[in-house]
C-alpha cells in the first residue's frame, strides 16, 4: 500500500487494537505517524480529549455506536466516498455509520457474539440464559465498559424489555432489567473474582487458559481460538436466548475523516485502499466478519467447526443483531451504566438499585 500525503506530513492516525483488527495495519503502518493504538474504551476517551482540543488526526478507528458522539468532529462522506465503493460493503454496515442521514463513518467489520465453549467439560452447550444460570459451570464475559452495558442489552431484549423507547428516550426501569442484572450477578459470582475487570480479551484469554467452560465471544476472538492448543476441545454454538428472543448487540467498526485531518485527499485515499477486497480479506483472515461483501462472501472455511461458525454468525447478523439508537451521548449513558452495573456484580448495589441508578443517570445525559 502507498499512503500519499502532502509534503513531508505523513498522515496522523489513531486505531483500535486487539487480535480482531491488528491483523490488517501492517498494509500500512509504517507509512503513517499512529497517535494512539489501544482497545476502544481507551482509544475513544484519547481520541474525544484530541478532538475537543482541535489536535489534528487525519484518519480515525471509530465505531457506529460512537460516531454519533463524535459527529461535531467527523466530515460527513457521501460525497467523498464514491457510491460503487459503498455499493460493495453490506448495506446493514452502511445503515448503521449513518447519523441524520449523514455518513459519518465507512463500516471495517460488523460485530455480533457467538457461545465458545469446552467440550471436554459438557456434553452440550446451554441454548437459553436460564440454562446457562442453572448449569453451575463458568461463564466469560466482559465485567466492564462496553461489553458489560452490551451483556446487559442482551438480556434486557432477550427478556421482552427495552432500554430505549421509540424516541430514544430511556426507560431502563423494567422487570427485564432488573431480571437481567440478576442474571450477571448469579454468573459473575462463580466466575473467576477477576472477571469485573475483563475486558474482551481477557474474556478470550481465560477461555482458552481453561478459567471458564465457555464464553461469550466476537468474531475476532477465533484467531487466537484456531490458534490454541485447546482448540479440539472447543466448539460453537448460537448465543443463548432468553424468555423473549435470541440477540446479540452488534455494530460496526468503522473508518472515519475528522474535521482536523490537514489532509483530506490523502486520508481518503488510505480510507479507499481500507475499503478494498484486499483489505476485507486481510480482516477476514482474523476471524472478523469484514463489511466488504464479496472479501466476506469468499472465506472458506477452515474445518466443520468453522464452517458452524461462519454460519451461525451469518444467521445472528441476519436475523438476531441488535444495536442501540444513535444518541449524541450515548459514552455518558453507557459509561453510568456500566459502573452500576459491575457496582451489583461487586454486591455494592442490589439489581433494582443498579437499574434506577442507570435510568436517572441517562435521564441526565439525554434531558
């Protein structure tokens, strides 16, 4: 890949990291001056205090949940971005980098959760939430962040509830809400006591060091499962469903031109050669579900458990994603939902105190 840049001002960028997308920068890293590089939580607390500060990034890992946040910062695409090059990535990936009808993003991946789990350890795999609480085996899953408020969603929409109404207004205050905080404290408590501060990683990592028998897992998780020793003794199923439905909450990691990019031609081209089969193939290869549909629609599988795989994430994203109204500020929402969350999980709060903490705290964000 050339990055092209004016001068001798190579392009500033600032990436998410992990095994799920650090298989595609070396297409490119060595030609750009990388600002941050870290796990989303810490890369968009880095990233917004850049931005309020007017600090010049020229090309952005972003994620359709957070773009909204961002949009004060971001230049909208549709015309930057030809339409043939939008035209190969998954409509649904698109949909959702949309922002009052502005493109703010170009989707890289879409995420949804599959169930890991060890054979050796069961026979088969829990396909309700009530199974797997009842089961006494341990469960990963993130005890923080994003991916606790995620866990939560899940359940909430797998319960009958709802965080959101049609306005976008919250009404976390349920009878699934508070059912669903139950359900996380029950399985924290016979999980690892380290688990309240996993993040995904960690949540692959202690499946695969046998802390847990299975875990709740994205795409880019089978890289290092493929990878594993353990990997004869691990196989996949869809993600458990609860009394209403079966959802996984998913979004799209995406790429995106900031306001202070000094170089707007030059970051386009980068953000059109990330846009490629190449690239989507490169993606792929980690696992993830890349948003370039024909990239994605060429991956063979590697054996039957992939081919499972593969096709159980395909039916998640076809028939069980669900993602969260984009919402200005939504960090502050999650961020409040999260801490009282992991609080109930430490026996600090009990589940219906957790429930109207968050509900108060998203009424302030979003008054």
């Amino acid at each position: 890949m050339t990055v092209r840049s004016k001068g001798r001002n190579r392009l500033r960028v600032a990436l998410v990291s992990g095994p799920m997308y650090d298989g595609l920068y070396p297409m490119f890293e060595d030609e750009v001056d990388v600002l941050v590089r870290a796990d989303h939580p810490t890369l968009n607390r880095t990233v917004a205090a850049m931005l309020a500060r007017g600090e010049r990034i020229d090309l952005l890992s972003t994620h359709s949940k957070y773009a909204p946040s961002q949009a004060a910062w971001l230049r909208p695409l549709e015309d930057l971005v030809p339409a043939a090059v939008l035209a190969g990535l998954a409509p649904k990936a698109v949909d959702l980098c949309r922002f009052r009808e502005a493109l703010l993003c170009v989707p890289r991946n879409i995420d949804v959760r599959t169930l890991w789990y060890r054979t050796d350890m069961m026979v088969e795999p829990p396909s309700t939430w009530a199974d797997l609480a009842a089961d006494g085996l341990a469960f990963g899953f993130p005890g923080r962040e994003s991916g606790l408020f995620g866990t939560f969603f899940e359940l909430v929409v797998s319960h009958g509830g709802r965080l959101f109404d049609d306005d976008a207004r919250p009404v976390m205050v349920s009878d699934a809400a508070v059912a669903a905080v139950a359900v996380l404290c029950r399985l924290a408590a016979r999980a690892p006591r380290d688990l309240l501060q996993w993040h995904y990683d960690e949540v692959d990592g202690a499946l695969l060091a046998g802390r847990v028998a299975m875990a709740a897992a994205w795409p880019g998780a089978y890289g290092p499962i493929r990878d594993s020793p353990l990997y004869d003794h691990l196989d996949v199923a869809a993600y458990p469903a609860g009394p209403a439905c079966r959802v996984s909450y998913s979004g799209a990691h995406a790429w995106a031109v900031p306001t202070t990019c000094a170089d707007v031609d030059a970051a386009l081209d980068l953000l059109l050669q990330l846009c490629t089969e190449e690239a989507g193939a490169l993606d792929a290869a980690s696992g993830s579900v890349c948003a370039h549909s024909h990239a994605m629609e060429s991956v063979k599988p590697h054996d039957d458990t992939d081919a499972r795989r593969l096709s159980i994430t395909r039916d998640t994203i076809s028939q069980a994603m669900i993602t969260y109204p984009p919402l200005v500020r939504f960090p502050e929402v999650e961020d409040a939902g999260w801490s009282a969350i992991n609080a109930a999980l430490r026996g600090q709060l009990r589940p219906e105190d957790a429930v109207i903490q968050i509900q108060r705290a998203a009424e302030r964000a979003l008054a």
